[in-house]
C-alpha cells in the first residue's frame, strides 16, 4: 500500500528514469562542450533528447534550455524577458509558485512595476481584472497553468488573447500540468514556459526552459558557453537523460494515467462523505491534474499533517497557509478563505499508480485523526 500523497511536491524517480541516468553517468560523462571524443558523444545525447524533448511539446528544439528545475526556468525566463522588453511591467497573480513571486519582487526591488491579479473563487484569475491591468508598457504577463496548491487549470487561450491585444508576453510555469494535462495544446500559446523533472517521475536536480526562438531576450549572466549562453554550468547530461525518459513515459501513457487520477480522485471525494460537513474541499474539480486542496475545520493542517505522519501518511501544508505575505495575498485568501480557516488547510496529491485501497486507507486516517479532536464524528 502507497501511503504517499504529496506528488505535486516529489515524485519517486521511475526505474526506466533511474536506468537512463546511469547509463548516461557511466557512459556519455564527457563535458557537452568539450571539443573530444567523450565531449562530442556526450553533446550528442543531449541534442538527442532536446529534439525528443522538442518533439513531445511540438516546438522548436532551438528553444528549449535545460536549466537545474523549475525554480531556475522561472528566474531566468522572466529576468531576460523584462529586461529585454521597451516597457518596465510585469503582470503576475496572487497564485503563483514563489519561485515566480520571489523574481517579481526582485523585479520590483530593480525599479520595474508589478501587479499583481486576484482570482476568482474557482481558483481561476480573473480574466476582467487582468484587462483592467494591461498597459502600453506591460512587458510580460507570467501566470502559472495549473495551481500547486489547488489543481485548478488557468485559461492560457483567453489570457493569449489579452496578451496579444497589448503587444505582451505570456509565460507561463508548468511545472505542475506536465505530465498530468495535454501541455502541447497548450504551447501555441505561450512565448516561454517552465519545466520540471522530478514532478514526472525523473531526477531531481533537472528541467528545461522554452522560450521561443522568435523571441528576443537576455540571459542573466552574460558570455555563457552552454546552453547557447542562456544557462552558465556544465550541463547535467546524466539527469537531463533521465527527465526525457520520464517525460516520454508520462506523455506516451498521458490518457491512461489521466483516467486513473480522475478515477481516485473521485473515489477520495466520494470516501470524504462521511465527514463533509467538517471538511471543504476548496475548488472542487475532478480534473485529470493529481491534486486536492482541503481545509479541515477546527484543526490546524499542520497539526494534522504531523499526525497522519505519525499514523504512516504523508501530505503536505505550507505556502497556502500563509494568509499575506508582502501585500501579495496567499493562494487561499484570494479564493474566498479566511485567514483562521486557511491554517486548516492540508493538501492531497496523488499518482496514477495508487490504487483504491490506498485511498480508503488515507480516508480513514482522516477520520481518525478528526474523530481524536471531536466526538462530533
């Protein structure tokens, strides 16, 4: 029985990833960049799985960047779009990962000018609010596809469509929808978009960048020999061999492991009956993304999380609970959730390998953990 559901934070690397990066370690350990044997057969799996990688977002391969995870994607594609666009503001929303908050406020602290728009209470930004937000001089508008916290899926289509009439630029962080929703739909519309490694099941420590080749920017440290002088350091040949792998896997088995997610997910939802009136799930949807917000009333979520932990289960709280941070509201404060019930929050995240029983086995620890609180159950 898996009792692990916190995917959307880690996954377990996929045995067909591991077998990838040792191979890759032990046989193609020459430097990309090194004009020998060792360097040129090294250079040559990575131009193999930057065209596979290419090939599985249908994009151009000339705009893909391996980079150390979504966290550096992030930076530099928002650091190098501003500073190469005529304006000086960034839209962003109150949903995004910190890695995008934290390079707005970096922005913010260098003189540029950022907004930031609210959502609605689906969990969605609020499409008239950004149009309110657009200006002559918005450079770039950054706005994750699928929320970390609570799975909900951003409209990218329409977002375009406002983007366009402005002249901006529309990246996006993906780290969460790879893997779990047709991202290829999805890339048309999206000038640079983030990626992540270990949330498909590859090695940490890895992921890529696209920005698309029509698209001038500057790179963040300049006279960089690798990754054509968008990314400084050796390249991680062995991990990046085991992210292609992984997200081969997961887009070649997309519908099978869409199905099954949405399957559990509706059996979790439908297991948590017994005791809904003492739990909101928040932004309810059984979409095919392996995420679930839910605020437990009456109990702080991180208590709860260290006593399903304590009972064998593993899930997460954090980033969601914190109600205001720096005038930027938290994800749950921007739903509709107040901030005393915003402590009770825990998230859920599944894999398409669990099966039913474990989760009637994560549904009952629930219980038990509520029931020891309340004789109300």
């Amino acid at each position: 029985m898996s009792n692990y559901f916190d995917y959307a934070s880690t996954c377990p690397i996929d045995e067909e990833a591991l077998e990838a990066y040792i191979k890759a370690a032990r046989e193609f350990y020459g430097n990309t960049s090194s004009l020998h044997d060792p360097g040129t057969k090294a250079e040559v799996l990575l131009s193999h799985c930057r065209q596979t990688l290419a090939d599985l977002l249908e994009v151009n391969k000339e705009g893909i960047y391996f980079t150390s995870g979504g966290t550096e994607s992030n930076l530099l594609a928002i650091e190098g779009l501003m500073k190469a666009g005529k304006g000086n503001h960034l839209i962003t929303s109150a949903a995004e990962h910190s890695s995008v908050k934290n390079a707005a406020k970096k922005l913010e602290a260098d003189g540029y000018e950022v907004n930031w728009v609210p959502l609605t209470k689906e969990g969605t930004i609020d499409v008239s609010e950004l149009e309110n937000l657009m200006r002559e001089d918005t450079v770039l508008v950054s706005i994750q596809h699928v929320n970390s916290e609570l799975g909900s899926i951003q409209p990218i289509k329409r977002i375009r469509e406002i983007c366009d009439k402005w002249g901006a630029l529309l990246h996006s962080d993906c780290v969460q929808s790879f893997g779990k929703v047709d991202l290829k739909s999805m890339t048309p519309y999206l000038d640079s978009f983030s990626l992540s490694s270990h949330k498909v099941y590859g090695p940490k420590g890895v992921g890529a960048l696209y920005i698309s080749p029509s698209v001038s920017f500057q790179p963040l440290l300049p006279n960089g020999t690798h990754e054509a002088g968008v990314r400084a350091g050796t390249v991680n040949t062995p991990g990046i061999a085991g992210f292609i792998t992984a997200a081969s896997k997961s887009i070649r088995e997309l519908q099978d492991r869409q199905s099954k997610v949405k399957a559990l997910k509706r059996e979790f939802l439908t297991a948590l009956k017994d005791i809904r009136n003492h739990v909101t799930v928040v932004c309810e949807s059984v979409n095919s993304v392996p995420i679930i917000g839910i605020c437990m009333h009456g109990l702080e979520g991180q208590w709860v999380m260290l006593e399903a932990n304590r009972r064998g289960y593993a899930f997460s709280t954090g980033s969601a609970c914190q109600v205001r941070s720096e005038g930027s509201p938290s994800i749950l404060e921007a739903v509709g959730i107040s901030g005393e019930e915003a402590k009770s929050f825990i998230r859920v995240s599944f894999s398409h390998e669990q099966t039913s029983a474990d989760i009637e086995g994560l549904v009952e620890c629930l219980k038990e953990i509520a029931s020891s609180y309340s004789n109300s159950f």
